[in-house]
C-alpha cells in the first residue's frame, strides 16, 4: 500500500497523466489486488492504449 496514494505518481511531463480511479468514479472500491480486474481501471487502460500519446485526463470511464 502507498500512503499517501499520490506518492506512487509518475513525474509530471509531456508523456504522463496520473490518474485516480475514485476521482472518475467515487464508489469505485478497488483494492491493490482487485485493481487489474477493476472495469473503470481496464477501460482507462484501454482508452490510454488506443491513441497516441499520454491518457486523456477528460476521458470518463463508465463506472
């Protein structure tokens, strides 16, 4: 577990968009092991690796 969750962010740069599963959808409870399996997780994943360059910070997963 990381306390606080923001230190495992990456760096700030052109190629990095940190992404918090509760801020895109607050009920969301995914733990450290259930995230991979987590839908709003996978569908971030998913639109990240479907276009070029960082994920989309605006991009609203369905939750």
């Amino acid at each position: 577990m990381v306390v606080p969750h923001t230190s495992g962010y990456l760096a700030a740069g052109p190629l990095t968009t940190n992404l918090t599963i509760q801020a895109k959808c607050p009920l969301a409870i995914a733990d450290h092991l259930l995230v991979p399996t987590n839908r709003t997780t996978i569908a971030l994943t998913l639109d990240a690796l479907t276009h070029r360059g960082p994920a989309r910070a605006a991009y609203q997963p369905p939750c």
